[in-house]
C-alpha cells in the first residue's frame, strides 16, 4: 500500500478502460503501477490501456537518450501485447497523451518520477483528468517517504532506514492476467512503422550520436548484462569497484534510467546469487539501494537539487572562501568538452563518456572533481559538469546525476582538510589514481574504444 498515492480527490468513473499512463517505468514486467492497472481493469470487469506521449524536447534528451529509449520501448510494445495489454504511443507531451486517453477511463495509473517536469506533468494529469488518478512507486525498492521524511545527511544516515524496510518491499511481483480482450479497441496511436519513423527523425540531431551496438536499449539488453553480471562479474564487484581498467560493472544504471529494469528486481536476483560471494553482493546493494535511493530523496527533498544553492552550508563557504585562490590550469567549458587537457586520464574519462555515453564510477569522482579544480569559480563548475553528465551519460538527467554532480561539490560528505580551490572539500589527485588502479590501463582501454567508435 505505501506504494500507492491518490494524487485527486476525484471517483473512479463509468469509462470504457483503465489506464496506465506509462512514463517513468518503461517496461512490460516487474512494474507495480502496470500490475495495479491490470487488476483495476480486472475489478471493473474493464480493459486495460497503456498510453505514452513521445515529445521531441523532453528535457536535455538528444539523439543518443532517445534512441536507447526508442529501442526499450518497441520490445515493451511486444511483450505487452503478448499479455493482450495495448501500448497506444501518440505524439505530445507525456500529460497531454495522458489526459486524451485519461477522457474515456475510469481510471488512470500513473508511475512515479521525481523530477521537477515529472512531478508538475502528474499534478496537471490529476488536475484536470475527469477521473481518480493513482500513483505507484516501482522504481525504487523502499518509497521515498517510507524510508524517510526528510532530506538525509549522507548515506549512513539513510542506510538503517532502508534496512530496516528492505524485507517488507523486496518482494516479487509475478504477473496479474489480463481478463477482458483489450487489444482491438480503435485508440489510434502510432503503427510500427510510425514508431520507428519518429525514432529516426528524434536520432538525427545534430548534438550527440547514438552509441549504437554499444549498449543496445530495452529490458532483454538489461536481462542479458545482469546475466553476465551474475554469472561472473558479481565475484569481482567488491574489489574492482576503484579499478576502471577493469569490466566488472553491471551496466545497470542506463537502463534502471529509463524504467526498462526494476531495482526490485534487480535487488532480488543479486541476493539470491548466492553461489557468489556475500561480500560482492554487499557491495553491489550498497550501491543499488543505499547511493541511489539516497539521490531518490536528495531531489525529492531539496526542490533545488538541481541549483548550487543545493549545496550543504559548510560546502558553499569554504568554496567561497576559495573562489579567489588561482587556478592553474584552467579551462573554459568549451576546453574540457573537447578532452584536451594537460591530464591524459582526464582526457581518457571526458572522451569515453563521449564515445560510449558510460564512465566507471571512480572515474566519474576523478573527472568531476576536475571539473571543480580546473573551472573559473565553482558555480561555473557546477554548471559544466552537470550540462556534460546529461549530455553524453545514457543514464544521464537521473536524479543520481544530480545527487552525484552535488556529491562533487560537498552533498553528501564531510568537511576534508582544507586545501587550496577545493577549500574543505573532498579532492582528487592524479596520484591516487596512480597508486590505487593501473590507470595506464584504463586509458589504453579507452583509445581502443574510441577508435572502434570511430569504425
Ligand atoms: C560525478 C558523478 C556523476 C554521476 N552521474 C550519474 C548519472 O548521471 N546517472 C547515474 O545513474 N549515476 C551517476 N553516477 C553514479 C554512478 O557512477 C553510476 O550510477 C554508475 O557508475 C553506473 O554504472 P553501473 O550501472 O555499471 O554501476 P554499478 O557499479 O554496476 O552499480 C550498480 C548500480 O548501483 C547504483 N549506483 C552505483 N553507484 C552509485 C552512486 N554513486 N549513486 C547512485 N547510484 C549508484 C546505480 O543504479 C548502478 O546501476 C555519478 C557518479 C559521479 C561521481
């Protein structure tokens, strides 16, 4: 049940269907809000619907966001038309699409995002759709409010609160059937063709190219990388997790992005791995349910997570205790973009999130520390490093983005010794990537993977 919030006051309706207005959680299985939906219908003796609006300016989304989406959800068109359940994608935006379809419900289900746009597009749905409108929680394990109720001070804060939650949320989630034949109803929306038409049009940007056979979208891509993930790499996740050269990562960030996995899910197959060892499933779930569910509540917390002013008051002072101090290097936006600095593992980092749209996590601490050392004031770092994680990450524009640019700054952490630029926070040396990984290695990686991206 704390899954599941009423966003209006407003009675289920005599319509023609139940809705699900798919936005956030972008696939066929392991979605609470599709499994409401589904047993709404069956309760009303009603079909069931699924709507998406495809809009061309969703916020900072460019070629390469669109087309691993594009390619997850033509796989969720299929499998729910397996269930009997249609996926009606009309062009507009998400609300829009939402309240066309919303007009003949009963009711409409919703999935939950916690973003600004996310948020104001489920307000206006409840607002002016003629029916209740429900909202469901699937794409984190423990709900936000649940696990606390207020903005928390670090991980280790958020840790016992999680924990002491985990049994009742980490439960499996088998498929409810549909009951009433739902898929010839006349609702329009785009054919296959259509779809993939669109998907061609939004992948012909000018700004930033697919990553192609890289990493290929939809829920049987992730299927197959927790495959690999569980059968092999998981052994070595505790100990890789500062070794960039290394592969042992899941890869799971782009697609727990874009809802084509379930962190329910996700969680529930690495804890039962249990022919790997516990200490790298410990530290796989650290990761998974403590850091990402600590940035679920940093943006649903802190409205401005997204602003410097979202920094914690000891961080703002001592970087403007340091603003004046000199910067040597430094680089204007333009210059770190192009991945030329002085620092070839630098350079290696920015040219990999460009090439592939991924970084291994313990880069991505090196290069937005950088960014902070090497940029005019911090604000302008603040600012750079948040418009490149969006722009090239696959799984960029997530509220770990911002918890984690903000990380960069202080968010999350504690006062270091105070040094020259950084003030009191946290720094990154060249040396420590020297003496903790083989650093070489990793930038050897990195140029051939460029240069098969540029094959
Ligand atoms: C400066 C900086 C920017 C980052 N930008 C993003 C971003 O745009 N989007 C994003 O999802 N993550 C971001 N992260 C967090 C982390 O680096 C990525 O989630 C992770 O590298 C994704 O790769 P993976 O799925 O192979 O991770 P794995 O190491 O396999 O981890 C498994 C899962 O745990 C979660 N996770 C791991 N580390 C973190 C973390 N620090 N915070 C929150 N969740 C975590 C992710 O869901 C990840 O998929 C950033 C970290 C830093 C330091």
């Amino acid at each position: 049940m704390e899954r599941i919030q009423r966003l209006n006051e407003k009675d289920t309706v005599a319509g023609e269907y139940v809705l699900y207005w798919m936005q956030q959680s972008q696939r066929a299985q392991y979605n609470h809000a599709l499994e409401l939906a589904i047993e709404q219908a069956n309760a009303l003796g009603q079909p069931c619907v699924v709507a998406f609006g495809l809009m061309p300016d969703y916020p900072e989304a460019n070629a390469r966001h669109y087309a691993f989406m594009l390619e997850g959800l033509e796989e969720t068109r299929d499998v729910l038309a397996e269930r009997g359940i249609p996926w009606i994608a009309r062009h507009g935006s998400p609300p829009r699409v939402a309240l066309e379809l919303g007009g003949r419900a009963s009711l409409i289900v919703c999935d939950r995002g916690y973003l600004r746009h996310q948020v104001a597009w489920r307000q206006e749905v409840a607002r002016e759709a003629p029916c209740r409108v429900v909202q469901v929680e699937s794409d984190v394990v423990v709900p936000v409010e649940t696990a606390s109720d207020k903005a928390e001070y670090a991980a280790r804060t958020l840790r016992p609160k999680l924990w002491r939650h985990l049994e009742a949320f980490l439960k499996d989630l088998p498929p409810t059937p549909l009951l009433r034949e739902s898929l010839n109803l006349p609702l329009g929306g785009m054919d296959r063709a259509e779809l993939r038409g669109a998907a061609t049009r939004l992948q012909q940007g000018p700004d930033v190219a697919p990553v192609g056979s890289r990493f290929r979208g939809g829920a049987r891509a992730a299927e197959d990388r927790l495959r690999e993930l569980l059968q092999d790499k998981l052994s070595r996740y505790a100990d890789h997790r500062n070794q960039p050269q290394t592969d042992d990562v899941s890869y799971m960030g782009m697609y727990l992005h874009f809802g084509q996995i379930s962190p329910v899910y996700l969680a529930l197959q690495v804890m039962g791995a249990t022919h790997q060892p516990a200490k790298d499933r410990d530290a796989f779930l650290e990761e998974l349910l403590v850091r990402r569910e600590l940035a679920m509540n940093f943006v649903h917390y802190r409205p401005d997570y997204d602003s410097y002013a979202c920094l914690p008051a000891w961080a703002q002072a001592t970087l403007a205790d340091h603003e004046d101090d000199p910067r040597s290097p430094l680089y204007t936006p333009q210059e770190l973009e192009s991945g030329q600095t002085h620092d070839i593992y630098w350079n290696a980092a920015m040219n990999e999130m460009k090439a592939r749209g991924y970084m291994h996590n313990s880069m991505r601490m090196y290069w937005g520390k950088k960014i902070l050392e090497w940029s005019r004031t911090p604000r302008e770092a603040f600012q750079t490093a948040l418009t490149l994680n969006n722009k090239y990450f696959l799984d960029g524009r997530d509220p770990s983005s911002y918890a984690n640019v903000a990380w960069v700054f202080g968010l999350h952490d504690r006062p270091w010794k105070e040094r020259p630029v950084y003030g009191k926070v946290r720094c990154m040396m060249a040396s420590g990537l020297e003496r903790k990984c083989d650093i070489r290695a990793y930038v050897r990686k990195v140029q051939e993977l460029v240069q098969q991206a540029g094959r």
